[in-house]
C-alpha cells in the first residue's frame, strides 16, 4: 500500500487510499513502520488522513492499535483525520476513539 507523505511543520501526513483489511493489512503496517519508528519524543508527530479510505477491517485496526502504542511508548503523537462516514462507524463502534486521538479534519489535526 502505498502511503503520500507530506511534511507540514513538525508533522508527517501520511495519506493511504482504498481498504485497510485482511488482504491489504500487513502492506499497510509495512510501509507505515518506518514512520512510526520516528514517531518519538522531540520528533515528529504522525498524522494519518484517511480522506481516501473507504473502509477498515479489524485486521486494518489492530494495525493501527500496535502503531499508536508504539509511538507512545517512544513519547509520540500518532493521529488519525477525516474519517468517512462508515469508517467513522467502524471506530465508534469498536470504541477505537477511546485508543488514539481521532480528529473530525485534517486542519484539526495539524492544529492540534
């Protein structure tokens, strides 16, 4: 999967497209490792605009679970923005906005 990154102050954007499910889930935990991996205190912050993701599955979610705990452990700030309708469902439902910070757009997430 591959992920448009920007760079917007001392935030990376990471913009991924299409579903984040069983079949596409470890692609997109590969190429969002090494951004985590500098996800750290004093680093950058990680912002992922999901403007163009159309659904996530729970393998999708238990990616992003490990990546923001990971960022955390190394003092981090991992995000999430623009959520579409049904994948906004899909984190309320499964309480995933209790596990990482969820902003409603990206501007949000860049001022937050």
């Amino acid at each position: 999967m591959d992920l448009v990154q920007k760079r917007i102050a001392g935030t990376i954007v990471l913009s991924p497209s299409g579903r984040i499910d069983h079949a596409t889930a470890e692609e997109f935990k590969a190429s969002l490792a090494p951004h985590v991996a500098r996800c750290a205190a004093g680093q950058d912050r990680l912002v992922l605009d999901f403007t163009a993701i159309e659904y996530i599955s729970s393998a999708g979610l238990r990616v992003l679970m490990l990546a923001a705990k990971q960022a955390k452990a190394q003092g981090g700030a991992l995000a999430v923005a623009a959520l579409q309708p049904i994948v906004r469902e899909i984190f309320e439902i499964s309480r995933f906005t209790l596990v990482m910070k969820v902003f409603t757009t990206l501007d949000e997430a860049l001022a937050g």
